[in-house]
C-alpha cells in the first residue's frame, strides 16, 4: 500500500507530501504521523505541501486535525511550501487552519521550530 | 403570400439607389466612415436581405435563413461601435430601408389597400426586428469594450512593492469587490513566493469606503497570505473607517493593524530582525532616507 514516509531529523519528524493526497492516504498519514511522534518523542513536525496542487476541503480538515493532535501530543507543527492556489481555495473553503503554523519553505519552517523550540511551545510567528 | 421576396428580387438596384440617395442627404457620417465602404455595406445587406426572403420567411428573423444577414448585421454594428457612431445612427442604417422599400411596394400595389396595408406591415415588423438586432448587438459590443477596460484597470491598479529583503507593499486604491479581490490575493501570493517574504503590508489608505464585504475581502487575502507563511499587516486606517469597522461590528480577529505605512514599515522590520537606527551623521543614503520615520 502506497504510505507517505515519515523522516526523523534529532527531534522533529519530516513529512513531504509529493503525491496527490487522497482520503484514504491522509488518514493513514494522520495514523502513521501520531504513532511516530509518541515512538520518537517528537518535539516539532515540519509537513511540506509543496508539491500539492489540490486540496478539497477534507484534506484541508486532515491538516488543521494533524496539527492539532500534534499540538496535544506536545509537538509543534508547521506546515510550509502551500501553493498560492492552494491557499486561495483553502480561504474559499472557509479553512483558515487556525492554529496550524506556516511558512513558506523548508528552511524557514525549520528556523520556526527551532525557535518555538527554544522558547518553549506557543505561538511565535517568527 | 406575400409579395416582398419577388419585389426586392426585381427591384433591388432600384430600392438600393433610393437607399443610398435617402441616407447621404440624412444619417450618413463621411466623418467616420467612407461613401465607398458606406455603399458597399448598403448593398451587400440588401443583397443578403433578397436572399434570406426568398426562403418566404419573413417574420422569424432568428431563422436560419437569416444566419447570414444577423452575422453581416453584427459584424456592421460591431464596427460601427469602435468607430464611434451613436446607436440611433447605427440603427438608422437599417430602419432608413422603410421609406425607400414602402415607396416601391405602393407603386406595384397601387389601387389595393387592404393589401398594401398587410404588405407594409410586414415589411416594417422584418425591417423593426432587423433594425433591434443591429441596436442590440451594437450595445452588447458596446458592454465589451467596457468590460475589456475594466479588465485591464484591474490589472493596473494593483501593484506589489518589495520595500525591503522580505517585506511587501500592496497599496490598493479604489474599491475592493470580489473580482478585484481576486486578482489583489493572485497578485500578492504569487510575489510572497517569487520575493520569499515573510511580512506583506496591505495599505488601505485609498480604499474608499470598508463594508463588511470589503473587510471580509481584506480578512480573505490576510488568510491566504497566512497560509503561505507570511504575515499581513493591515495600514492606512483612517479615522472614520477605524470607526466605520467598529460600528460594522467586523472582527479583525489577530489581524495586525497600524494607522500609517510608515508605522507598518516599522512593525515588519522588526519581525524580520532588522533595525533602523538614528544617527548623527548619515552613514548611508537608504538609511539617511529612513530615519525620518
């Protein structure tokens, strides 16, 4: 069965989604994703969209969701490298993702875990 | 059956002289278009006129027998659009074929009239609906042209400045509708990636008026932009829009929001980690430039 792999880098995971995710992926992702985090004690989860084209609204949900029980298994997610067409139907979803964090590479992704790393888990957008 | 298709066949040289002659001494604009180009569009209309009524339909000018007087109509209007010509005028061009036609029709129907009663009739019900056609194509070129400008204002009007390594600039001017909030959020999105800027400053200072819709349009784009991984700042807030926002009851949720540009400018530098000082001796002419802020 097709899986989307999940990488580990110290102590955060690396997710790079380069397939066009459907329901079933996501889900199966969402499971993968909340085992490895418990398994590692993953401190910060980086999801790269970047070669995402489309999104429907249950995708957008899977992310808000991810990154919420990410949150609650206390680690920090960000997701970077969202399309400006993604985001343009994500907003006319009416899926703002609150509380997910962004931005718009890997690297930047990487500096904003680091800090929210350093400074302890809360919102610091950069 | 009705007498038109077999006069207009034997008479058209007749009818087309009297038709020239009719519109050069009234409606023709030598300004605009040429006598030759003038003559040659009467005559290919009502040669294209026999044609279709020789099919004997001469009410329903939405059939196919027509097709190809409705394409020569439209393409005449069309033209006629661009080149300036008021609606009457292009309307005319066709309804000015009543007197000249009539005048042909009471002369081989001379003595009968109830049946020259119901032959004019016709005639003027082809001619109307011909003459409404030209009209209404002429306006719906019309609606084109208006369509294609505003099209090309909307491009215009919405530039994106970089002011600093990492930091936009949207200024936007005039009022934000759906449309033009779509073309500001592509616009935006696109450059966050191409400049890799984490701050994009949304100036508001010559938007009109903010509704509720346009506050939703604004939330829409700071969203968006979020969503990439820049932040928005909203400025140029006047007073009576702070007020307006306020009375609106619309929530700006976690949006920031600063009276001027230079405020704003302010904010950015410092969430991308650079600092403005003020010296005594200008070291260099950009910052010189800025330390008036």
């Amino acid at each position: 069965m097709e899986r989307i792999p999940i990488l580990q880098m110290g102590e955060f995971l690396l997710v790079t989604i380069q397939v066009d995710m459907h329901d079933r992926l996501a889900l199966t992702l969402q499971d993968d994703l909340t085992a490895k985090i418990v398994a590692v004690s993953a401190r910060g989860v980086l999801i790269d969209i970047s070669s995402l084209e489309i999104v429907d609204s249950f995708i957008g949900r899977m992310l808000a969701n991810i990154a919420a029980m990410s949150r609650i298994l206390d680690a920090a997610t960000v997701v970077v490298g969202m399309k400006p067409a993604v985001a343009i139907t994500l907003v006319e979803l009416g899926l703002s993702l609150t509380g997910v964090r962004t931005a718009l590479n890997m690297e930047k992704g990487m500096e904003l875990l680091r800090a929210a790393r350093g400074t302890g888990i809360g919102y610091t957008a950069y | 059956m009705s007498k038109i298709p077999q006069l207009l066949r034997e008479n058209e040289q007749t009818i087309l002289a009297d038709w020239i002659k009719e519109m050069t001494s009234g409606t023709r604009r030598s300004d605009l278009i040429t006598e030759q180009e003038f003559k040659q569009q009467a005559s290919r209309f009502l040669q294209l006129l026999q044609e279709a009524v020789q099919s004997g339909e001469l009410t329903n000018i939405n059939a196919a027998a027509f097709g190809q007087i409705r394409d020569f109509l439209a393409n005449v209007s069309t033209s006629r659009a661009r080149q300036g010509f008021t609606p009457t005028e292009t309307a005319s061009f066709v309804f000015s074929l009543k007197h000249p036609f009539g005048s042909q029709l009471r002369k081989s129907i001379q003595g009968n009239a109830d049946e020259l009663y119901s032959e004019t009739e016709t005639l003027n019900n082809l001619i109307d609906r011909l003459g409404l056609f030209t009209a209404e194509t002429f306006i719906k070129s019309r609606e084109e042209i208006i369509v294609r400008q505003q099209r090309d204002m909307l491009e215009l009007s919405t530039p994106v400045v970089k002011l600093w390594e990492g930091i936009l600039a949207l200024p936007l001017i005039g009022t934000l509708d759906s449309a033009r909030t779509q073309v500001v959020m592509e616009t935006l999105l696109q450059r966050v990636v191409e400049t890799g800027s984490v701050v994009a400053i949304i100036d508001i200072t010559g938007v009109p008026t903010v509704d509720t819709l346009v506050a939703q349009h604004l939330i829409k784009t700071v969203t968006a932009a979020r969503l990439m991984g820049a932040d928005c700042i909203i400025s140029g807030i006047r007073p009576q829009i702070a007020q307006t926002i306020v009375h609106l009851g619309v929530r700006l949720g976690d949006i920031t929001t600063k009276a001027t540009l230079a405020d704003a400018f302010l904010v950015a530098l410092e969430r991308t980690g650079t600092s403005i000082k003020k010296g005594m001796a200008a070291p260099a002419p950009v910052f010189a430039h800025n330390s008036t802020l």
